[in-house]
C-alpha cells in the first residue's frame, strides 16, 4: 500500500475518477448494458514505489467470482476488460 490511484471508465464515460487503492478490497457497482461493456482502468500515479498495482476481482449478481486479475501500470497507462452481459 503505497497511494496508488486509478480512475475507472465504464463504456467511455467516468464511473470514479480517483480511488485510492488499499490493501483490502473495495465494492464498485456498476451497471452493465446488454451486450457488451468495457471497462478501462487508468493509473493516475504509481504511489510512492512504482508501478501501479492492483487486483480486479469481478462477481455476477449472484457473488459468485468470474473473474480476476492483477496489474502492474506505470502512471497514464491503461487496463481495460470487456464484459459480455446476456
């Protein structure tokens, strides 16, 4: 933990523009489209010891995990993941 931050975009518009990343796992709900979503993770900085880490754990609407990653960013870099809502 080290004052990481990222802004999340859902389909091209800002969903958080600053979360600050911690050691313990943060909620963020966001409504999906038919279809398919994009969400787009920016790295604002790369806290006090670089890069930019984090883990991305994704439930359905049921809390059962489908997925999940982690990242190393550096400051302005992008991850982005796509999500296919029947």
């Amino acid at each position: 933990v080290d004052g990481d931050r990222v802004k999340i975009y859902i389909n091209g518009r800002v969903a958080d523009p600053n979360i600050l990343l911690t050691g313990a796992f943060k909620g963020v709900n966001v409504d999906l489209k038919k279809g398919f979503n994009r969400l787009v993770f920016e790295a604002l900085n790369e806290g006090s010891s670089s890069p930019n880490t984090a883990q991305i754990d994704v439930y359905d609407d049921q809390g059962v995990k489908i997925y999940s990653n982690k990242w190393l960013l550096s400051a302005g870099s992008k991850a982005s993941l796509v999500i296919t809502k029947e």
